[in-house]
C-alpha cells in the first residue's frame, strides 16, 4: 500500500493529510516512480492556500521528487526499469509511489544522491533559468536577488558568482547574511535593519542595478523596481509574502523605461530538448562543484505539515527535502 500527503480543501499546514492511495500501472509513455525523496518548495504553500488553483480535491501536493523507476508503459525510451530520477514541476510528489510521464523524467548522473537532486531540480532550473536566459548574466555585472539565504538563492549566489557577478542579496537575519556571505553573496542586506534601496544605490554609486531578481513579492516589489537603472529588468518569480498589488504600467516609465516579467519553470522547459539542457547544465555545475547543494533540514513525508509551518515562518535555510520511507 502507498501512501500520499493529499489535501481535501486549501487552508493551512493542518489540511494536510497522511493517507493511504491506490496507484496503477503505467499506461502508454508513463513511468512508475518508486519515490525515495520529495522536494520542499513554496509553490506547494500555494498551492495548500489556493493562491494557486488545486485542479481537483482531493490533491497530492508537491511539485519536485527523486526516486527509482519500478516499471514502464509502452513507448517509453528516455527511461529504464532500475534508472534513479528526478522530476519538477509536476503536482503529485508528496507521496512514496506515483505515475509520471517519461518525457518529464531526467536521470540523476552519478555523484548525486536522491537527497540532493530532489532539493536542487525544482531551485536549480530555476536559477538556470534566471541567471542565464531571463538576464543572461555577464561578468562585471551587479545584481540584486532577494531571500538570499533560501533556496533559490544559495544556488543563485554561487552560480552568479561562478558567472562572475558582484551578488547583492536581501536577507532577514544577520545569522543568514553570513550564510548568503558564505556562498557567494557579496553584499547581504539585513532588510529588517536597513533599506535595501539605499544599500543598491550606495554600492552602484547611484546607477542602481540591471536586473532584480525578487521572489518574495508583495513586501519587495515596489523598493526594487527602485533600484533598478534605466531599461533594468524586473523579474517577479515568486509571492512569498504574497501576491503583488495590481499597479498600473505607466510606473514604469519614469522609473527609467523598465521591463517587467514574470516567468515560470514550466514555460522555459516546455519541450524536452529545453528540459534536458537546462538540467544538464544544472548537473554539470553541481558536479564540478560550482554550486554546492546542502539540505539543511529533513522531515518525513508524513510530518509535512510541520514543513510547512516552518518554511512560511522562514525558520528553513538553503534546502529542504521531504523523506518518502519508501
């Protein structure tokens, strides 16, 4: 018997369920995915809230696993019986066994554990996104990124400083700008003691910054589109403190022409060439070392709801990974 962490209604940590599922078979160009680790991301907390839409109750939550294919459907070729995967952006993870499509499976290289590729896929291709097709960073530039100290922004910190950025990073505590500093972050800005504005423009000597990248949302939006220099670009991938405000465009041009975008995961790994090269470059950083992947806390797949509660009450640093027992 499988069990899954499913939701019957949104609300919060507490409409999490522990139950007991049926899977079956894979069917044509499907895999059967004995999961060992779920990934931990803030879309599942919006998805629990509703702020993202449920497709049907009840749900299984989570967007990220790793584990080992147990068996195929017909026409599957990008993977084998006994092959370790990882997957993203594909709701159902938060449970130990579970049917996925074959084209959004990737295999783990050697040298990664399960651990690792479920915390790195989800954080990783994004960042592989951000830093290099959003705004393809260039040596010599100075960014901003906001939550430095999360997820995303550990590898971000790394990766740009491989690219050779100078990193401006917001953080929350003086405890995580040191660990932002110790990862690449040249610059972090405790933002409940100072204005990150004024930080951005001292260190810019007033020029402001090309790109801002700013998954917090609500409580950041409008302060960054203030540091940013004429045609910067604002990029919005994330609603950790909520959804930004409706605001009208015409902001933008006195502020210096800028550009505005919200991307998503799925749209820049739509097909499976842009899915294999993005998670190829992923991999190949995290092999060489570039980019370190440390998952700081662990919980049972079971216990999520205490996940939950202490990544929205940002007690969580760098990665967190859910363990499925399976």
């Amino acid at each position: 018997m499988t069990h899954a962490v499913r939701i019957h209604e949104t609300g919060g940590p507490e409409v999490l369920r522990w139950e007991a599922v049926d899977v079956p078979d894979p069917g044509r160009g499907e895999a059967l995915v004995r999961q060992t680790v779920a990934g931990l991301n803030f879309i599942d907390v919006y998805f629990r809230t509703g702020l993202y839409p449920a497709p049907s109750f009840p749900v299984t939550l989570g967007n990220e696993g790793a584990g080992v294919v147990e068996a195929v459907g017909d026409g599957v070729t990008e993977v084998a019986v006994g092959d370790r995967v990882v997957y993203c952006m594909n709701l159902g993870s938060y449970t130990q066994r579970r049917l996925v499509a074959a084209t959004q499976l990737v295999r783990i290289p050697d040298g990664i554990s399960d651990e690792q590729a479920a915390a790195v896929m989800l954080k990783g291709c994004t960042v592989q996104y951000l830093v290099r097709r959003t705004y393809a960073v260039q040596p010599g530039d100075t960014i901003l990124f906001h939550a430095a100290a999360g997820g995303c922004g550990l590898i971000a910190c790394q990766w740009l400083k491989h690219l050779g950025a100078t990193v401006i990073g917001t953080v929350g505590t003086r405890a995580k700008a040191e660990l932002a500093k110790a990862h690449g972050c040249d610059h972090p800005v405790v933002y409940t003691e100072e204005s990150f504005v004024d930080r951005v423009r001292e260190l810019t000597g007033g020029k402001g910054v090309p790109v801002v990248y700013d998954s917090v949302g609500r409580d950041t939006f409008n302060a960054s589109l203030d540091c940013l220099q004429p045609r910067g670009l604002m990029v919005s991938f994330g609603n950790a403190s909520g959804a930004v405000e409706p605001f009208p465009p015409g902001v933008l041009a006195p502020k210096g022409s800028l550009y505005l975008t919200r991307p998503t995961l799925a749209t820049y790994t739509a097909t499976r060439a842009e899915l294999e090269a993005t998670a190829a470059e992923l991999f190949d950083v995290v092999g060489r070392g570039v980019v370190r992947i440390e998952v700081n806390q662990t919980y049972e797949l079971a216990n999520a709801a205490q996940a939950h509660r202490d990544l929205e009450a940002r007690k969580t640093t760098g990665s967190t990974v859910l363990l499925t027992g399976a």
